[in-house]
C-alpha cells in the first residue's frame, strides 16, 4: 500500500545500523512523494548534518557515541525549537519510546513493527504535533506579553492622586501604529497644600525597556513630589535615574511639568526639550511661550530649566501631550498635524474636545498620551 506522504520532506536518519537504515530508506520509498534523506551514524555527525532545512529527525534510541534518552536529548538539543523528532526504539524498549515521549520527541517507533504506511504516518502526525506545539507556544508568549504590556501601560498610566473637585481632569492614551508600547508617561498629584503638580513623559524609543524607563521615572517622579522636592532638583535626580538605568547612552527623555498654585490661577513650568503645552484662557487658544525651557533629561550633565510663569486666571483649560499627536499624519502622506495645526484644530472646535481631537488626527506614528486639566469659571 502507498505510504501518506505528499509532499517532498527532507528527513535526518540518526541510525548506525545499516539493516535498519536500509529498511527505513525503502519503506520511505514507498511515498507518494519521496522525501530526502540524509544519514548520520553517531550523534556527533547528527549535529553536523543537521541544518534548518531538515523537516524531521528519526533519531536510534541506541548510537555508538550515545544511548537511550542521551541520544535523544542531544538531538534536541539541535533540534529544538522548530524539527520535529520521531525516537526509533527496538522491540525491548517500548518503556524507553514512552520515556523519548515525556522527554520531548513528538512520537516513537518500535523498528521490528514498522511498514511503509505506519512510518509515513508517524512522520506526518510528529510534524503536526511539532507544529501544533509551537503554535501553543506562540499563544502562550502572545498572552504573557499582552499581560506584560497591560501591566506596564498600568503603571505609565496611573489614576491622579487629586482631592479637588474644582478642576476637571481627563487622559488619553493611544499606541502608535506598530502597536508596540512605548515610553510615554503622565501623572498627577495634589500635594498637602492644595498645589496640583502635573507632569507627561516621552522616553525615546519603542518597546518594554524604554516602557519599564518611563514607569521608573513616573513613579520616581511622583514619589518625589510627594516628599516634597520640585523644580531643578527634581529633575536632575530624574536625570540621574535615567542616565542609571537606560541600556544605551543615547537614550533621552522629554517631559513637561507644571505646579499649579492652590488657588488654581497660576502655573509654574519647566518645558524639558517637550513640545509646548495649549492653553485655552478666557477663550483664547495659545501655545506656553517660552518654551522650551532647557534640553531633555540624559544629553546634558550640567544642564539647567529655566521656569516659566504661567498667569492662568479664573477660568482655563490646560493640555499637555507628548510628540505623538502633532506627528500624526495629515494631509499628505508626508504631512503632519504640528503645533500650528494642532492650535489651528482646537480654535476650529472652540475649545479642548479630547475625544473630537483625537478622531481629527491622522495615522499615529508615534504613541499619543495627553493630559487636560481644567477649571471653569464660576
């Protein structure tokens, strides 16, 4: 009967028993569609022929240079993660395939019970078991990563630490159209004293060691705030942490704070190389002048943030946000929405609409983060 192989497989033989390699040749043979054959008689010329091309490994449980689960466990060695392994055992070693089994080898066979269909099956169902394995495997990594990213977007994105009901707060957060996450970071927290303290991040780079920097930072930076330290001192201990902690020298951060006076009417900023805050005044739209205030955190050791002043009155709408919503792509292929525009978009709406806004915005290329705050008038 027709041996079940339809397709051109390349196969490794680990056998030093010429009878029993010839008997497997000629069974494979059989096929409807032959498969390549290459043979190695120990375990040290196995790990020579074996190459990527090779589909399958029916490794004897009994080589010259390695015996029963050895020989085995040195193939997969090799092997593993992506060729499927079919263990051949003789007749008084059934226990030891059942053992190749739990070990890692898809299937085993006992050689004096062979024939053409039985080989060519056992083939097929090793390889599919290889494959059905590996897609498991694959679940599994794309279900720990997504619970790694969730974790991480957790601790980027915390809830504010904020007593006052007199001012509105709302975030916003989108991954750029990689998907992968990136550095981007906001928080706030009302100190003792009323003052509002704010800050948004933006690590260079995508990925989960520049997202685990900007959760370092973040959390650094609130539990600064909390005890108390602000401004230049503030930011030159964030600066250390994270010339301390990246994995490339030329890693940076931008970020924007700002300390809002606990009667809510006047900020205090420093712009560190981040892209200028929109303040809405009496309804007036405008962009923080002065800004920025000093260079990114990580390219300066002795670098210096000038303050800025801010007069927000009674009533006034804040928005901070990193890089990623002005390099949203409109227009052209080759446009991008830029300060200008994104100021443009809020006069055309009459006001900081964050959800309106964000539907405006074209393709990310970057991840987005935006924080508003608010306070109206009485």
């Amino acid at each position: 009967m027709t041996a079940i192989l339809t397709e051109t497989l390349t196969l490794l033989l680990i056998e030093d028993d010429d009878g029993d390699a010839f008997l497997v040749e000629e069974l494979l043979k059989q096929a409807v569609a032959p498969p390549r054959i290459f043979r190695a008689r120990s375990l040290r010329e196995a790990r020579q022929k074996l190459t990527p091309a090779v589909q399958c490994v029916l490794v004897d449980l009994n080589l010259p240079d390695a015996s029963r689960l050895e020989a085995l466990e040195g193939v997969l060695a090799v092997a593993a993660p992506h060729t499927a392994v079919l263990a051949l055992t003789g007749v008084s070693d059934v226990h030891v395939g059942v053992s190749a089994v739990q070990s890692g080898a898809q299937d085993y066979l006992v050689k004096g019970d062979v024939d053409a269909r039985l080989l060519a099956r056992s083939i097929r169902y090793a390889m599919e078991r290889k494959r059905a394995d590996l897609a498991q495997l694959k679940l599994v990594q794309a279900e720990l990563t997504a619970k790694e990213n969730a974790r991480l977007e957790s601790a980027l994105l915390p809830d504010p630490l904020l007593r006052t009901t007199s001012i509105e707060h709302l975030t916003r957060y989108l991954p750029g159209s990689g998907g992968t996450l990136a550095g981007d970071f906001f928080d706030t927290v009302q100190t003792p004293d009323g003052a509002v303290h704010l800050v948004i991040g933006d690590v260079c780079g995508h990925g989960p060691d520049e997202a685990a920097l900007g959760v370092a930072l973040r959390i650094a930076w609130r539990t600064l705030v909390l005890a108390g330290q602000t401004g230049d001192t503030l930011l030159r201990t964030l600066d250390t942490l994270l010339r301390a902690e990246r994995n490339a020298p030329e890693i940076f951060t931008t970020l924007c704070m700002a300390t809002v006076d606990p009667g809510l009417s006047h900020a205090r900023m420093r712009v560190v190389g981040h892209p200028p805050p929109v303040l809405v005044r009496d309804g007036v739209v405008e962009v923080v002048d002065g800004t920025p205030s000093g260079p990114p955190l990580g390219i300066f050791p002795d670098a210096e943030w000038s303050v800025i002043d801010v007069p927000l009155g009674g009533e006034w709408t804040m928005m901070l946000y990193t890089d990623g919503l002005i390099e949203a792509a409109v227009g052209e292929p080759s446009g991008s929405l830029g300060v200008e525009g994104l100021v443009d978009l809020v006069r055309e709406h009459g006001g900081i609409d964050l959800d309106r806004l964000i539907r405006h915005v074209g393709r990310l290329s970057d991840d987005l983060a935006v924080l508003m705050v608010r306070r109206r008038g009485p």
